[in-house]
C-alpha cells in the first residue's frame, strides 16, 4: 500500500507543477504574441483536470475488496484513463480550431523572451514525465502512465511551440504563423499518443490476453512447488494494478484430496509472496 500511497503523492506534485506552468503559458503566451503558448497553457489547463481524475482514481482503486466487489475496486483504473484520454483528445481539438483560426489571421511575430520560457518548461515537463512514467511501472498503474503521458505530450507541444516561434523569429515578416502551425502539428502527436495510452486500457477492461510473459513466469514458478508435475491452462487478467490468475496444476493422480489441497496452496503462497502484483490465485488440480 506503501507505494501506491507515494504514486497519490507524486499527483498530487503534477497537479500543482501544472497549475503553476498553466498559468505561466498562458501570461507568457498573451503577453508574447505567441497562439502557440496559450495553447500548450489550455493543454496544461487539461492535465490538471485529468490529474485530478488520475488522483481520484488512485484512491479508489486502493480500496479493499467488498461484499459488492469480490474482486476489489481496480477496474475503475481503466475507466478514469478514458477520462484522461478524452481530455487530451479534447484538448487537441480544441488547439486545432484555435490554431486554423489564428493562421487565418494576421498577427504580430511572438516575442523573444518565449523561447526562453518553453526552453524551461520543455525540460521541466520532461522531468515530471520521467518520474511519473517510472512510478506507474513501479504499481502497474495505467492511469499513472496516462498521466505521465499527459508530461510528455506537454512536452512536445512545447518543444514543437519552440521550433515555430524560432522559424517565425528567424524567417521574420510573413512567417508570423509557424507557431500556429507548430500548435496544429502539436496537437496530431497529442492525439496519437491519446490512442497509444487508450489502447491497453480497452485491453484491460475487456480482459484481452496480453499478458504471455506473466503467464510464463507463473508456469515456471508453480514448477518449484514438490508434487507440482506440470501446467496446463493459466489466464491472466488484470484489476487495476493487480492480477488474478486461474491455473491448473497436474499432480500425481494417487495422491489423496487433502494432499492435492495443499500442493494447490503452496503453488498459491509462493506466486503471492514472488509475484507482488499476483492479488489472488484460483488453482485448479488436475491428476497426471
């Protein structure tokens, strides 16, 4: 419970680091010239609010299983990334619109000092994504890896707001519109990373098997166990940033029932205590 108390943490830091540099764009944006700022300032606007879900969900999940969930409550891990995700798709669609209608529309050259300003939020949205990214791996959280995908994106907007407004400072008159265009191009890789953090979310909620290297490492485990002869069927399927699993171990078939029963409990014990993220187990015993 430890580490997913410190992933509650850690968004509780995204929140606050986002609502600071939301507010920083979009000054900075305003102030500057640059469509492109205010739109990484209304991308940033959305990780705050997707943080907050990220942050609810966490909370949620954690909870212990009761009489009305057997299985816990990890399924709500899933549903809370699709909200993330429809606020990042949101989100791009909405820089879209805005970045057609600013191309459309004469304005002056962004000023100098934004480049400065992207430069340190680039490298800071990095950072973030770099630890929320490793902390998801540590719990197994999708909903954190949206999260730390939400780093990211922020930090390719940017980076892509800083080439823009570099093309629009260098090429001068008649290129006032690059970091418009450099907003529009920004908001494609914020939909394509969209689908890649709603991907395994939909493989989780509808139990698809893509879980082959746990289902191997369990086999090879559940072999360790004296009067374990082999494994026949193992399925696997996650619950938030847990597994359940159901095998089938062959035993020898003149063994009496109790000691099938205990065999069938040590396999059980020793996943639990060598696999972490193993919640529970349901063992069938077969006989060779």
């Amino acid at each position: 419970m430890l580490v997913e108390h410190q992933a509650i943490k850690i968004t509780w830091l995204s929140i606050a680091g986002n609502t600071l540099l939301a507010i920083i764009k979009a000054i900075a944006g305003i102030f500057g010239n640059s469509y492109a700022l205010i739109a990484d300032a209304i991308e940033s606007t959305s990780d705050i609010l997707s943080s907050f879900l990220v942050l609810f969900g966490l909370k949620y999940v954690i909870k212990p299983a009761d009489k009305n969930h057997p299985y816990g409550h990890g399924r709500a891990e899933p549903l809370i990334t699709f909200l993330v995700v429809g606020f990042l798709v949101a989100s791009a669609v909405i820089i879209i619109v805005e970045s057609i209608h600013h191309i459309k529309i004469p304005h002056a050259l962004p000023k100098p000092f934004t480049l400065i300003v992207l430069g340190s939020i680039i490298i800071i949205k990095e950072t973030f994504y770099r630890i929320v990214i490793a902390k998801s791996k540590k719990i197994n959280s999708s909903a954190l890896k949206a999260d730390a995908w939400h780093h990211r994106s922020d930090a390719i907007t940017s980076l892509t707001a800083f080439i823009g407004i570099s093309i629009a400072l260098y090429l001068g008159k008649g290129y006032e519109a690059a970091d418009d265009w450099a907003a529009l191009i920004a908001s494609g890789i914020i939909l394509y990373n969209s689908y890649l953090i709603f991907r395994p979310a939909l493989a989780e909620i509808m139990d698809e098997h893509i879980y082959d290297h746990l289902v191997d490492e369990i086999r090879v485990t559940s072999k360790k166990v004296i009067g374990v002869i082999d494994t026949e069927k193992c399925l696997v399927r996650k619950t938030g940033m847990k597994y359940h699993v159901d095998l089938h171990i062959i035993v020898n078939g003149n063994i009496t029932v109790t000691e099938g029963h205990d065999i069938a409990h040590e396999v059980k014990n020793l996943l639990i205590k060598q696999h972490p993220f193993v919640a529970d187990v349901l063992i069938h015993v077969e006989p060779a």
